[in-house]
C-alpha cells in the first residue's frame, strides 16, 4: 500500500497543476509579459527614453567612424523579490486518504487526491496572482510596492511625469466628459514623444461604464446604427475603433492581497494606454530550492511556470508532508515610455 510521502510528491503536484490550468485563458499580464528565466536575483534591462530613431551622421570616405553615444537609453538594475509560502495536509483529510488507502478503491483514492492535490494548488493559484498583480501595478501605476510578512520592496519604472494626467471632467460626468477627446489628447502625447501610437487599453468595468454612459458616444453610436438601437458593448469598441483605433480591454479580476481583503489588478477610475505587443518580460530567478535541493534526497522538487519551484518534504512529527512553493521574480517594464496612465476621476 503507498503512504502519503509515495503519493504528495512535487512532480504529482505540478504534473496535476499544469494539467488543471492547460486550458485556462491567460492573465492579461501573462500575454504582454511573456515569462523568462535567468540565473540569480538581479534582474538588468535597458529602458528606452525616445522612441524615435535618430538618423545616421553623414561621414566623408577614408575616414574613422564617429562613435555614437548611447544617449536616450537608460540601463535600470533592480533585486528581484523571493515569495515563499508552505502548506500541510490537515489531520482529517490525512486520516481520510489512510482510510481510503486501506480498501484499495483506486476511484476512492483518486477522489480524495484530487482534494489533497485542491487544497495543495493554492500555493500556486497565489503564485501566479503575485505575478499579475506585480504586472498590472506596474502597468496602472509605474510602480510595483510590496509590504508583507516584514518585507518591503518598492520598484520605479520611471514613467515620465508628462504620460501621466487627471482629467479636467471626471468620465463619471457622462453629459459633459469628453472621453474620445481625452483618449485623442494622450494617444497624440506619447506619439510626439516616442513616434509609437498606442493602439490599446485597459480599464475595469466601472471606467468601462463611463465609457458606455457618456452622452457623445451613445449619440455616436446611435447615429452610426440609424438611431433607435441599445448601446451594445461591440458597437461602443466599433466605434472606438474606428475613430481612435484602439482597442479596450475590460479587465475586472479580483485578487485577494496581503490584508487580506479583495483587490482589483486593475483600479477603479484608472485608464492605461499602450502600444502593439510586449510591454516587458516577466523574469525568474533561480530559488533556494531549485539551486540546492533537485538532486539531492533531502526533499522532492519540480519546477513549473517557468520558475515556480515546488518542494514537498517528509514531517515526522507530527507526521505529514509539507508542500512549499518558491518563487523569484519581477517583470522588466522596458516599453514603460510608451505608456499613458491616466486618472478619469478629476480628483
């Protein structure tokens, strides 16, 4: 009869994890923050200040080259954080899986595996949310602050002062706002002073509302459609589209975060412009785990997500196993100028 160290293992984990998550729809991060990994805790990438091309200088023939400076590039260094959190079986659901061995009912044990492995999961659902959240702070607020458990880290992608604004009239003021105006004024703002346009959004459904709700685009809409026809969600991105070709993604996720209490990736009153394809990378370190403990007989480890390690270890007293997962990581933000953050509320 197996026992319970033959069946919680890392790699039972993490082959049941990635099974389970195979068909999930990505985290918005996810697809503008592809994952990488490298050695170590310090990540370095280079920041670009000017989108914009600088022409070559005109040489005469035989004559040395003109070495060019790296002007308009700044090379930004930063200690990526270390997460790590651990879970046992409790004492039922360890008396339980006993029993259950004991029949020898492969459907009673798969059952009462699948709860293990559930409640084991968690570690690394908790993972991969750190990972957005640390994304999407960085994408609505240019900075990513972390306060927990006696750990404090503050990163600053330094987004120019001038791709940052509050609005005049709140978008809550729906007769009055001038939303496609607004939108017009900071795509215009990041184009004079990067030479890339941006070409898409992201907002919650509460800034999503105003949006709907404001009087000239429902009236746009009306007159697009002939008059007579609801404001449809797709006839507002059409619209959208068409006048300012951009598109909006509506992102109202919910993450539980270190007090404890829900909290939205993507904050209310709070609209982001960017542009075409990857915004960054969201990098791995390599973890205590990964480093000393793979080839040994210490505990089992299992990498997955590209850099999440998951360590299970024998207890023997009381007699359990721990599952622990690891994480080093933080996501570089190397289109950081070409973003726009804006605050719809007018304070």
């Amino acid at each position: 009869m197996p026992t319970i160290f033959e069946l919680v293992t890392a790699p039972e984990l993490t082959s049941y994890w990635e099974q389970m998550t195979k068909d999930r729809p990505p985290y918005l991060g996810e697809t503008l923050w592809p994952a990488q990994k490298k050695l170590g805790l310090d990540l370095k990438w280079i920041k670009g200040s000017q989108g914009l091309p600088v022409v070559l200088k005109p040489s005469a023939f035989d004559v040395n080259a003109v070495p060019r400076p790296r002007i308009g590039f700044e090379r930004l260094s930063a200690q990526m954080p270390f997460f790590k959190e651990s879970t046992y079986i409790d004492e039922e659901l360890r008396q339980q899986l006993n029993m259950v061995l004991e029949t020898g009912n492969q459907a009673y044990i798969d059952s009462v595996m699948n709860q293990v492995f559930n409640d084991e999961v968690r570690l690394l659902e908790g993972a991969r949310a750190r990972r957005e959240m640390m994304r999407m702070m960085a994408l609505t607020t240019g900075t990513i602050s972390i306060a927990a458990n006696g750990q404090s880290y503050v990163y600053d992608y330094g987004i120019p002062a001038a791709h940052k604004a509050t609005v005049t009239t709140s978008w809550s003021s729906v007769d009055s706002a001038d939303v496609m105006g607004d939108i017009r004024t900071w795509q215009d703002k990041i184009e004079e002073d990067t030479g890339v346009r941006p070409t898409r959004a992201v907002c919650n459904a509460k800034t999503w509302g105003y949006i709907k709700n404001n009087a000239a685009i429902s009236k746009a809409v009306y007159v697009i459609a002939n008059g007579g026809v609801m404001v449809s969600d797709a006839r507002v991105r059409a619209l959208i589209m068409e006048e300012l070709g951009l598109e909006i993604a509506v992102n109202s996720k919910l993450y539980t975060g270190d007090a404890g209490t829900p909290v939205k990736y993507v904050p209310d009153d709070t609209f982001v412009l960017f542009p075409t394809g990857t915004l960054g990378n969201t990098w791995f370190g390599t973890t205590p785990e990964e480093s000393d403990l793979m080839s040994g007989s210490v505990a089992n480890v299992s990498i997955t997500d590209t850099g999440v390690a998951v360590c299970t270890s024998k207890k023997v007293d009381p007699v359990n196993v721990e599952t622990k997962a690891s994480m080093i990581s933080l996501p570089s933000f190397e289109a950081a100028d070409q973003v726009f953050i804006a605050d719809v509320s007018a304070g």
